[in-house]
C-alpha cells in the first residue's frame, strides 16, 4: 500500500508483475509492427513503433495479456478477470470498429482535398489515415497478447 511513503511507488510499479507483462506484450507487438514494415518497405519509419494500426493490433495485445494475466493471478471467475476481460472487449471493438472508421473516412476526405488542391482552391492538410485495425489485426493482437501473458506470467 502506498500510503504516506511515496518513495515506495517506484519499487511497487516494478513488482507489479501483471502491469509489466502487459507494457512488454504491447512493446513486443509494436516492435512487430516496425519488423513488418522494414520487410515490407525496405526503410525504417519510427512512427511504426509509435503509431496506431497496423499487424498485430498492439490495442488487442496489450489488453488481452492485460486480461489474461488477471485471471492467471486471481481466477477467471473473479470479477477483477470480468474488468479486465470487458476493457480488452471493449478496447478490441474501438480498434477495429470505430478507429478504422475513421480511417477510411478520412481517406476519402484527403480524396476530396487532393481534388479541391490540385484546382488550386485551399490549402492541403492530410489527415492521419492508418488508425484502426482490420478484423485480423485485432485477432492476431488478441492471440498474441494471450499466448504471450501465458508464457511471460
């Protein structure tokens, strides 16, 4: 417990073995995602590593080692495993659902400002278009994240 000694948060963040086995699995699926992207383009891009989207999800990795590794510490039956399990839901549906919605719609609208710019008319500001995850994404995330929490806890 924290309580009056600040000087003990340090030493707990890093005995709280489910927070680091959650951090890791997200690390290692971004540094996947950066793998991925030098085998695939042949160059180096950090915001691989920093940016959303992309193979695995990193979103459905880290919040299911997140949950996985609760319900290894405190049961799958313990109502710590159901927070945990609807967070990576949760999570996994944003990812894949709402995220890449909003991707694609601003690829279109980086469409139609490549048209109104090339008339000469405004100003072009892309808009972000790699920001949610396909189906795939998010279950190559979730497995990742499960088998990692498995083998890490």
């Amino acid at each position: 417990m924290l309580g009056l000694y600040p000087h003990s948060f340090f030493p707990e963040i890093f005995d709280n073995r489910i927070l680091l086995i959650t951090l890791l699995v997200w690390v290692l699926a971004q540094m996947i995602k950066v793998l991925l992207g030098i085998l695939k383009e042949k160059r180096f891009n950090f915001r691989w590593f920093i940016g959303t989207g992309g193979m695995p999800s990193s979103h459905a990795a880290g919040a299911s080692a997140l949950a996985t590794s609760v319900g290894l510490e405190y049961g799958f039956n313990s109502p710590l495993f159901a927070v945990a399990a609807s967070f990576a839901i949760v999570t996994m549906f944003d990812a894949q659902g709402v995220r890449r919605a909003t991707g694609y719609q601003a690829t279109i609208l980086n469409k139609m400002m490549d048209d109104i710019y090339s008339k000469g008319q405004v100003e072009e500001q892309r808009l972000k278009e790699l920001v949610g995850h396909t189906p795939r994404e998010v279950l190559a995330g979730f497995i990742f994240g499960v088998i990692c929490a498995m083998i890490l806890y």
